[in-house]
C-alpha cells in the first residue's frame, strides 16, 4: 500500500486519481501510523516551503523519517521534494528533513517566477525511477524555488540556469515536476515507483 501523506498542501485528488490510473493501491492519510505501515510513501506539495511545519506538529516528520530508516521507498513531488534537502530560502527558520545538504534556491531575478508549463528532463546516468524515459521529455512544473543540481541528481532542467529536476539515492527519490500532470512520462514514472 502507498501512503500519500496529506498535510494540506498538496495536489492530493491529482496524485490519488494518477496513481489508480495506473492500478496501484494508494491511501491518503494524515495518520502517522498508517504512514509508518505503508509499503512506499509519496510526499506531494504545492505551495510555500512553510507548509512542511505541519509534518512535525502532526507526528509525520517522525513517521517518515522511521519509514525512510526502515529502507520503505520516499518519493517527494515539489515540495515534497524541496523538504528532503535541509532547509529552503523560502522559508528559512523552517528544517527540511535534510537528506541533501543544502537549500533550495529562488529562480534569478532575470526569469519569471514561478515557473510554470511544460519543460524538458536532461536526464543522467541511471536512474530505476526515470527507467524507459528518454532525455529531453517533457514534464510540467509550476514552482518558484528550486534544488540546486547536487551529487544524486538525476535529471535537470534549464530554466534561469539548471536545477534538479529529480534526484535518487538508494530508496529515496525526488522530482521538482508534477508526474501527476505530466501525461504518459509521468504515469511511467510512478509505474516504475510501484515496481520497487
């Protein structure tokens, strides 16, 4: 069973509807301890970096955190992907879960903000959560902030200069775009989430 943790601000009805496109057996909970028995867990986001407080004052931060050491598959979208990294200048008093070190970053000021439509992956090296996907697809984003491309960064995107726009380390594994509302490309990639 995948758990798509609901902490109020996510595209919850998109993730849900996408993932039972695809036959998969998918929850939304706010409880920690469905959380903590799912068999893979899903983070989505949409909005401010702030809205990750309510994962601690809720008692999920410590749900996934205990998943993650137990090996359980983490995929975050958006947000959920910015809050792996240790903090973002979006909201910085504010404590990512701090998979990657780092902050996420605001696009430079000579682009627009956010940045939203449909752009390409440059995708590098392996990756099982990109597998069948070829380079230069195109996914659709709409964010303001942004991982920097970092060691475990898989695929990037060039917008105001490049970013992460997924990453992947041993189970754990993030994308900046909304596979929810990337057409086939995305249902593939969260087809190839399930299979792990």
């Amino acid at each position: 069973m995948i758990a798509i943790v609901d902490y109020k601000a996510g595209n919850l009805t998109s993730v849900k509807k996408a993932f039972d496109h695809i036959g998969a057996e998918a929850v939304v909970t706010s409880d920690p301890d469905v959380v903590v028995k799912a068999d893979k867990i899903v983070l989505p986001g949409v909005g401010h970096f702030s809205a990750t407080c309510v994962l601690s004052n809720a008692g999920l931060r410590d749900a996934i955190a205990e998943s993650i050491q137990q090996k359980v598959p983490y995929l975050g979208i958006c947000v959920g992907m910015q809050w792996m990294m240790e903090s973002s200048k979006e909201a910085p008093s504010v404590k990512g879960l701090g998979v990657w070190a780092g902050a996420c970053e605001h696009f430079p000021a000579e682009v627009k903000a956010p940045h939203v439509g449909w752009n390409q992956l440059e995708i590098r090296g392996e990756s099982r959560l990109l597998k069948g996907i070829p380079s230069e697809s195109f996914v659709y984003f709409t964010h303001s902030y942004r991982v920097p491309v970092i060691e475990d960064t898989v695929a990037a995107t060039e917008y105001g200069g490049r970013f992460s726009a997924a990453v992947e380390r041993d189970h754990l594994f993030g994308v900046q775009f909304h596979p929810e509302k990337s057409g086939a490309v995305g249902l593939r990639l969260l087809e190839n989430f399930c299979s792990l």
